[in-house]
C-alpha cells in the first residue's frame, strides 16, 4: 500500500466564505473525502475490503488562507495505529507551502455489524 495519497485541486466559488478565503467546513469535507479515497484505492488489498472507517475526532490548524482560483495539493497519509483508533494526516499545500495541518482520529467499522473492529497493531506494515 502506498502509504501517502495526493489529489490536486482547483478552489472554486463554491468553496469559498463570507471571507473571500476557503470555507473552514470545506476543508473538514476535504479531510473526509480525500481519506475515503485512499481507503477506496487500497481496501481491494486488504482482508476487509467491505468495511468503513468512520471520523472520530479531527483537529485542524490553519497556518495561511487559501483564496479563490488558487491550486492546492492534498496529501494524506495514515500514522501507526493507537489502538482501536487509526491517526491520519491531511495536509494542504498551495504553491509548495504547508496551508492547513490536519491531525484526524479514525475507528473501523464491521459494515454488518456497525461494530467497532480492532485491527493489528501492525496491519498497515502487510499492505
């Protein structure tokens, strides 16, 4: 598995507040799409590719603003399990620069129970 996934996009109208910069929900949004990606391109190569990870807790620090029209790259990468919760990061670049860090919890779910699964502490290492 490759442990870092990149998306680049455009910011449009739409993703833009009050403030003529990027919306902060935007960027929550951007945290939970791009993740699910990831978890989309690599579950075929796991055991548990019918079950779902579901955001716990998210915590998100914005070093510049982001305007309208400007290209970001989204980057994010999945950290070493602490137990039943799975850390991942999300950054957000524009121009080379780090814009937004973002430290987020993650659980796995068991689609048919929508039970907590507990995975190995070192099921990424196998991918």
């Amino acid at each position: 598995m490759s442990l870092i996934f990149e998306k680049q996009l455009q910011v449009t109208k739409e993703h833009i507040d009050a403030n003529n910069h990027v919306n902060n929900v935007q960027y929550v949004h951007w945290v939970e799409e791009i993740a699910a990606e990831h978890w989309d391109f690599v579950k075929h190569k796991t055991d548990f590719p019918n079950d779902i990870w579901m955001l716990l807790d998210h915590h998100i620090q914005y070093k510049k603003q982001i305007y309208l029209g400007d290209i970001i790259q989204i980057k994010t990468y999945p950290k070493p399990p602490e137990g039943i919760r799975q850390p991942r990061k999300v950054e957000f670049y524009c121009k080379g620069q780090l814009m937004v860090d973002s430290s987020t919890l993650w659980v796995f779910v068991d689609k048919e129970t929508g039970r907590v699964k507990r995975l190995e502490q070192d099921w990424l290492d196998k991918l």
